[in-house]
C-alpha cells in the first residue's frame, strides 16, 4: 500500500489554447473546469492544471522537471492511447522499461510526459555493470531498461479501434523525474519527505525512491542537466509546482516537522526542494 500519492500536476506554459488542444485532442482527455488555471483530467480526476504565466517554451540545461508521468491502469488503455497518437501523427518515443512499458511525448512547450503501464511482474532482477543498470526479466534474459517497445505486440491488446472512448477514470499521476543539480542533497530531501531510497547511482548519475508499493518508483532523480545545474529560467514554461497527498495527517504533520521552510495555502503547504523544484503536501 502507497502512503504518497500524487496529485494534480501543475504546469507553467506559454500557449493556453495549444496545451488545451494537445491535452484534449492530441492525448483525449477532458477540460474538467476553464479558466486560469484550466484543468485537465477525466471525467473524475484532475490530473494536470494548466497555468499560462509563461513567456518561453521548456528550457534544457536547468534543474526542472526532466518527465512527468501519467499511468494508464491496463495494457489496453496504453494500446488505445498509443494508437491514439500514432493517428494524430504526434512525434512520439515508444519505450520498454521491463518493469513498465511506456510512450513518450512533448506537449507544445517541449515538456515530456511518459504514459506507462506498469508491468512489474516482467521483472525478476536487477544488475549492476559497467555500462549501466540491467534488467534480469522474468525468463532470465539480460535486458536494457531503455529498450524499443514492441508496438504490434502493445496494439494487440485493443479489443476494438475505436479511440474516442473517455480517458479512463483509473488514470493517475504515477511518478515524477526531476533534474537536479546534486543527486545526494535531493536524496536526503526526499527522504525527509517520505520516500524511501531504492536505486541510487551517482556513477550514471541518476537514482530514485518509493513509497511503499511494488514499484519503488514514484520521485526519479538525476543530474543529466550538469551537475550543479542552475535552477530553472523564470518564464520558461515548465513544473510550477506537483502536489503529493499523504495518506494520513500523522504522516503529514511528521513530514512538516522535517522540512522548516513551508508556506501554508488552502490545499496544503508549499515546499521547494534544493533544485528548486515546488511541491505541495496534502
């Protein structure tokens, strides 16, 4: 059982309307309420809130978001969303994790999102070498955890083509991955949030934690910006700030007692880590 789960993502961008469009005619969610910020979901949750504050699309070589992640609750759901997008003619990377089965897309500020399908049970272990993080699947074979995705064999799991059905409701922000500018000091700042350290590598510069569900993968880190990397331009479109919801007040007020620079609104209490990435605990 998660204690962390995540919340709306709220997201800085340059163009209401061409997010607007993306969300909804590109990716197939809903506009669940207009205005600043817009929100974006499906038909019972808000998963993104669009705020147009800013002035110059996503800018590389800062400590920022790197992804964010949206989860689809089925194979076939990622098999109707990739389907999708491949009618749209929307620039997309499909990517097999192992341990998830993904497709990647920028929205039209250049910000990446990841739509994934968890798939842990394809994984038996992991091993570290020389070039990298190896995955052992399920059969014992040695994997990249970055392969080419199979499509067909994803576009299989459609039991029909028709890809105007609703977003499903099961859809959730499943993780965040952030550049920032020292892996250890963002490790020790999560940790004080929460999550628990599960890979950490600052030979390849990237690490990541969880918070008590089969896959300890729910905040990644990495320095792939420069180590030291500045914080992100004011004005570029980008993360304004990702909420995290805690399963208990318990846990919540024993978070807050860890983190001594928060500041109080009516949906929780805003933080920023020493990348300078926002978070709002609820």
């Amino acid at each position: 059982m998660e204690y962390i789960t995540f919340g709306p993502v709220h997201l800085n961008v340059t163009n209401l309307n061409k997010s607007i469009e993306f969300w909804i005619n590109v990716v197939g969610m809903q506009v669940r309420k207009e205005g600043n910020p817009t929100e974006i979901g499906t038909s019972e949750r808000t998963l993104i809130m669009l705020h147009p504050d800013a002035e110059t699309p996503y800018k590389k070589g800062y400590s920022s978001i790197y992804h964010l992640a949206i989860h689809l609750p089925s194979e076939s759901e990622l098999a109707r969303l990739l389907l999708r997008l491949m009618k749209s003619g929307w620039k997309i990377s499909p990517v097999d994790h192992i341990i998830a089965k993904s497709i990647y897309a920028n929205d039209p500020d250049g910000i990446s999102i990841e739509f994934a399908f968890e798939t842990p049970e394809r994984v038996r272990s992991y091993e570290i070498m020389e070039d990298g993080l190896k995955v052992i699947d399920n059969e014992g074979r040695l994997k990249s955890p970055v392969e080419a995705l199979d499509v067909q064999s994803v576009l299989n799991h459609l039991t029909d083509y028709n890809t105007n059905h609703p977003f499903p409701n099961e859809t959730i922000v499943g993780h965040m991955n952030l550049h920032v500018g020292n892996l250890q000091t963002a490790y020790d700042f999560y940790k004080k949030l929460g999550f628990t350290e599960h890979f950490n590598f600052p030979q390849f510069g990237w690490g990541d934690l969880g918070a008590g569900g089969i896959v300890d993968h729910r905040i990644a880190v990495n320095t792939w910006a420069g180590v030291n990397a500045p914080k992100a331009l004011a004005g570029a479109a980008g993360l304004k700030y990702f909420t995290l919801k805690y399963d208990s007040k318990e846990l919540l007020s024993k978070v807050l007692g860890n983190i001594p620079n928060t500041v109080e609104y009516n949906e929780g209490y805003l933080v920023e880590d020493p990348a300078g990435n926002k978070i709002m605990l609820s």
